[in-house]
C-alpha cells in the first residue's frame, strides 16, 4: 500500500468509523501465515501491519472464524459446507481509531465490529451497501448531502 494512501487511511479512521469488505478465508490464511512467520516479507505485510492497528492478528483471526461461522449458518443441515460456498464467503468489518487530542495527549481506542458476512463481493447499488451505508451514517452522526434538506425546503 502506498504510504500516501496509508496516511490518508489513518486520517479517515482517526475520525470516523468505516467500512472494509474482506475475502474472508484467503484473509485468515494469510493472517494465519503471518501470525507464524512475523517475519516474513512479501506481497500482504503493508495489509497486515494496517490490520494491526486496530486489533492484534490473533483477535482478527478470532473476527475472521466469527464471520466464518455466521457466514457458514444456512448450511448446518449439510455434513460440509459446499466448496463454492468458501470461496464465496465475503465479510463486512467497521473500522475506527477513535482519536481523542486532550490538551497534548492524543489518544487511540481502536476498533473492529463485524457487520456481516454474505456470499458474493458488494457492487453500487445493492440493498445490502444502502443498508451498510445507512448504519455507517448513523455511527459517524453525518448526514450526507443527498438526503439534507435543501435551504427552500427547510420549516419557516
């Protein structure tokens, strides 16, 4: 990851809460690879470091099996879940740093809520991204400018 972009994400959880869409069991096997050879360099460890900002890998790994096992619900009746169905499996985690600067000291109380977890990427338009968007509006207490009301409509 870029460190401009990195900057720009710490900003952006400094003060509001966010929302990030994972692949959840590739993301637990690299969590899981990295959580065993801390050492190790390669294409993810930018990811994992940002990941660790809000909750030591162990706890992901413990958000990632929660969302597995929400995910994984509708299949209780079958002896395994179905191959494509762990392919599929997509979650939704809130994000924030919840920044606080009192006097000099600044302080941090990162962290991570799983909203959700459902069986295809999220795309523009879906019900399911209006409703993420809903609660991230209620969360961050903004209101945004589609749905403000307008100066000629506001009461007299």
């Amino acid at each position: 990851m870029p460190k401009l972009l990195t900057h720009f994400f710490w900003y952006l959880t400094s003060f509001f809460i966010i929302a990030i869409e994972v692949h959840t069991v590739p993301l637990e096997a690299t969590i899981k690879s990295f959580r065993y050879h801390p050492d190790s360099t390669g294409p993810y460890k930018s990811q994992m470091n940002l990941l660790s900002w809000f909750a030591p890998l162990s706890i992901w790994e413990q958000h990632i099996s929660q969302a597995w096992e929400q995910f994984k619900s509708p299949y209780k009746h079958l002896e395994e879940t179905p191959a494509q169905a762990i392919d599929q499996c997509y979650s939704i985690f809130l994000l924030s740093l919840n920044c606080r600067k009192i006097g000099d000291e600044t302080s941090f109380a990162p962290s991570i809520e799983l909203y959700g977890s459902h069986n295809y990427p999220l795309s523009l338009g879906s019900p399911y991204l209006r409703k993420i968007e809903k609660a991230l509006f209620i969360k961050n207490q903004v209101i945004p400018d589609d749905i403000w009301p307008k100066p000629e409509e506001d009461a007299p």
